[in-house]
C-alpha cells in the first residue's frame, strides 16, 4: 500500500498541483493583459478611421443592424462623412478594410487591415495606385467596373465586396 501512494498517488497530486498553478498564472496574465490589448486594438482603430477619413478628429459609432460583411459604421461629429470597417472572403481568409467616405457617399480613402493573404497578392492589391482607383466612386457598380489586379482574382474580389458591403451600409448610415 506504501509503495502504492509513492509511486502512484503522489506524482499525480503533485502533476495536479503544478496544472493549477499553471492555469491560474495563465488566468492570471490574461486577465492582466487582455484589458491593454482591448485599449491598443481600440486606438489602433481610431487611427485607421483617422487616416481613412482625416478631416474628421471625432467619430460618433452608429448603432443600426448592419449589412453583412460590415462589422463598425462611424459618423464624423462634424459631419464631414462616414467610416465603415468591412470585410469579405479571399482566398487567404477575411479581407477586412476600413472605407472612408464622404457625407454624399463618395470613397475618400480605403486601408486593408491585416489578413491571411498571400503576400504577393495582398501587396498587388494594397498597391496605394490601385487603391486610389476606387477614390471618388460612390456606387457598387462603378467599383465593379474598376480594372481588376491580374493573378489575384480572388483577393481582388474580396475587396470589392467589402467595398460594396460598404456602400450599402452608406445607404443605411445616410438616412439616419
């Protein structure tokens, strides 16, 4: 029976003891650091609605059931447009953007945030001369017409749909 309980029972209650000190420490950090992350992430994205749309300063968060594909919808305070954080499926995963856009619709500037993509194809598309393409239109069908990128079909795509998802929860977003 002894040699049951030191061979046995106690490697056991002492792997037990070592797996809850690890999970609380990891509970732990978590719970430390997940609040800076949240504040980090959150400035990261008020400089992308920045930079997409820098006559604003100020960004009021719409509360409206969005579009699919659209994930934030923000008016400028002083009504100088709008900002929406799209996305839509490429061949690497989500390819979300953030599209500004002025208070007639109109795109003023469009970022690609951080996606799965391959990075040949994402440079291609996130190329600041393709991206200026789109500046100014203000309707799905005009994106659609914009010359595609050759070889990144699908990245391509993925960002006109985002674009699109964008301009419909303008037409939500303008109402209101």
């Amino acid at each position: 029976m002894n040699n049951l309980r030191e061979d046995f029972v106690k490697p056991i209650a002492v792997l037990c003891a070592i797996c809850l000190v690890c999970a609380w420490a990891v509970s732990a950090t978590f719970a430390v650091a997940d609040p800076l992350i949240q504040a980090a992430d959150a400035q990261r994205a008020i400089e992308a609605r920045q930079r997409v749309l820098p006559t604003a300063r100020e960004f009021a968060y719409l509360d409206f059931e969005l579009p699919p594909g659209v994930t934030g919808a923000f008016r400028c305070a002083d009504d100088t447009g709008f900002v929406f954080a799209s996305f839509a499926r490429g061949y690497g995963g989500d390819v979300p953007i953030m599209v500004g856009m002025t208070i007639d619709g109109a795109i003023v500037s469009i970022e690609m945030l951080a996606n799965s993509e391959t990075s040949g194809f994402r440079e291609r598309i996130n190329n600041p001369g393709h991206l200026q393409l789109f500046h100014g239109l203000n309707n799905p069908g005009q994106v659609r017409d914009v010359q595609g990128v050759s070889g990144a079909t699908r990245t391509d795509n993925a960002l006109r749909t985002a674009l699109a998802n964008a301009m419909l929860a303008y037409e939500v977003a303008a109402r209101r």
